[in-house]
C-alpha cells in the first residue's frame, strides 16, 4: 500500500556484510531471511542474518522446510517470549542469483506469495549477486493484490567502503562456517 513515499530501509552493516558474504562464499544459490522492524514507511533490517539449512543448485535454492519448521517449534516450545518475538521478527527474505541478473525471477514471485499466503501483511525481499549487484522492495498484500516497491539499501551507521571491506573480514569465518555446517550443494542433472 503506497502512500506516495518510498519506503526506507536501513541495515545494520552487520546484517548486510553477512547476506553478501555468504553470497561470495557460496558457488550456488543461497537463501536466509533476517531481522525487521518497521515503523510506518521506514524499516530497519538488524542483527545476524539467518542462514537455514537448505539445499542449494546452481539456479535455486530449496531451503529445509523441516529444518525451518523444527526452529519454530523449538522456540515456541521454550516459552521464551523473547525468543518468539525474535522469531517473528524475522521479515526478510534475501537469496542470491550467483552471477546472474538481480531481477526476482518466476520462482522468486512465487515465494514471495507464498510469504504472503498467509497471516503475513508485508515482508522485504532481497536478491543479490557476486557482482555488487541487488534488488531490494517491500511486498505487502493488497486487496488480495501483491503490492510492490523497490527502494535501495541504506546503512545504519553509515560506513566507508573500507570500513565494510573490514567488517566483512572480520565476519568471513563465522559466515563460511554456517554455509559449510547449513548449505548442501547438489549437482543439476544436465539433460534433464
């Protein structure tokens, strides 16, 4: 639901430094989601992104619906109210297209409806690829319509590039292990 003014949406360099790292450190396509609040327009993307276990082809990625299940329901079962509010935070949806163009492909679409198939009102969704390349919008439902916006990514602080270059340094082992210990790589079946 547009109200005229794009909506803003502010990263933490965190959560950013880790959706391109683990961008860079996988050969295939990769998928996670990552933290939101949003007040009105303006949004703020926070904390570690969410790297779930998935199985990843050279062009999609199939993210371990088990896997993403058992992690609800082991929050919700804690009680920790804290830890489900943090779960239901997590409002962004960002994958990569390795080399290939940053535009949400047909399968992309269909996700994004799924996301809002459901009790869901918005969610922000996120492609990008090993080149800098990305494409960033807010979906939202609209008279049982997808409403679309594309907006460009900010930061929260705001950094150099060099500063990023250092964080992303210093985040370069935690990310590659979560890729090594989540992501399953399979070969596409040529001929098929």
């Amino acid at each position: 639901m547009s109200s005229g003014e794009k909506p803003v949406i502010e990263f933490e360099p965190v959560t950013l430094a880790d959706i391109f790292l683990a961008t860079y450190l996988c050969d295939v396509e990769i998928s996670g989601f990552a933290r939101v609040e949003r007040d009105g327009r303006k949004f703020r993307v926070y904390g570690e992104a969410i790297i779930f276990d998935q199985t990843c082809h050279g062009s999609r990625t199939d993210p371990d619906q088990d896997a993403m299940c058992r992690w609800y329901d082991q929050i919700r079962s804690s009680g920790d109210l804290e830890k489900i509010e943090d779960a239901d935070r997590q409002k962004m949806w960002w994958h990569s297209h390795v080399r290939y163009s940053t535009e949400f492909s047909g399968q992309d679409w269909a996700t994004m409806r799924t996301l809002l198939s459901h009790f869901d009102e918005w969610w922000l969704v996120l492609v990008v690829n090993k080149l800098n390349d990305y494409c960033l919008a807010l979906i939202e439902k609209n008279d049982g319509h997808i409403s679309y916006e594309e907006t460009a990514i900010r930061l929260n602080p705001a950094m150099t590039d060099a500063q990023f270059a250092d964080l992303m340094e210093r985040r370069k082992s935690i990310i590659q292990t979560l890729v090594r210990k989540n992501v399953t790589i399979v070969s596409e079946d040529v001929g098929l």
